[in-house]
C-alpha cells in the first residue's frame, strides 16, 4: 500500500515546473487592472445617471418623471403586494405626449432600472394588455 504513494510523491517531485516570465506577469497585472478600471467606471457611470435622473422625476413632465411612475406601477404596493397596477400603468403611457417624448422615457427608465421598459411591459402584462400598451405607444406622433 505504502509503494503507490511512494510513486506518487516521486512523480510529483519530478514533474516539471512551469514558469511564467516578468513581461507576461506584467501584462497580466496590466490586463486585470484595465479590466477593473473599466468596470469601475462603468458602474460610477451609471450611479451618476441614475441620481440625474431621480433628481429630475420631481420635475412634473419631465421623462424621468414619468419613468419612476411607471416603475410605481409595476411595483404596485396593493394589500397582497405583488401585482401590476395596469390602470396607473396606462394611464401613465396615454400622459406621455409625443414619440419623441416616449423615446426619452425609455431612455430614463433604462438608466433608473437598468433594464428594458418594453421588455419589462412583457414580462408584466398579459397578452391583451401587452397589445393594449403598444397601442398606446405607437399611437404617439
């Protein structure tokens, strides 16, 4: 029993060493701080953007403003608390005046939630509703 373990500390002593050079070391480092440096930024990016934009939601008409109403309306605090409030919900969508407007409230609900606004109007309606608030957005001119 002890004759394979023997062999196998052998082997382990004989195997060859890898070596990784000064230059590639350096590039490596280099590489992983360019790396965190870029993601770094990219997050404080987005926190700046995101804070612009919760400080222009007060604005009454502004996109960011009715953005947070929309995120309102998908977080609707109902007594069960879960559900969309699909009223608020269109509402909110038939207040928004122009596609250009439309477009910008895309644009503010992307940096407030970091995500979609038509793909989350998917996940949250059902079908009839989904085709009822795409009605609403391309009504728009």
């Amino acid at each position: 029993m002890a004759l394979p373990a023997a062999l196998a500390v052998q082997a382990i002593k004989k195997r060859s060493k890898v070596t990784v050079g000064r230059k590639t070391t350096n590039i490596l480092l280099a590489t992983g701080l360019g790396v965190a440096a870029f993601w770094g930024v990219r997050a404080l990016w987005r926190r700046f953007k995101r804070d612009i934009r919760e400080g222009q939601a007060l604005n009454e008409g502004n996109p960011a403003n009715f953005a947070i109403r929309l995120v309102m309306a998908f977080e609707n605090d109902n007594a069960f608390g879960w559900g969309t409030d699909e009223e608020t919900l269109f509402r909110t969508l038939e207040q928004i005046p122009t596609a250009s407007m439309m477009r910008k409230v895309q644009r503010a609900y992307r940096d407030l939630e970091g995500r979609n606004l038509a793909a989350d109007l998917q996940s949250e309606l059902t079908t009839e509703e989904f085709a009822i608030a795409n009605e609403i957005i391309n009504s728009k001119r």
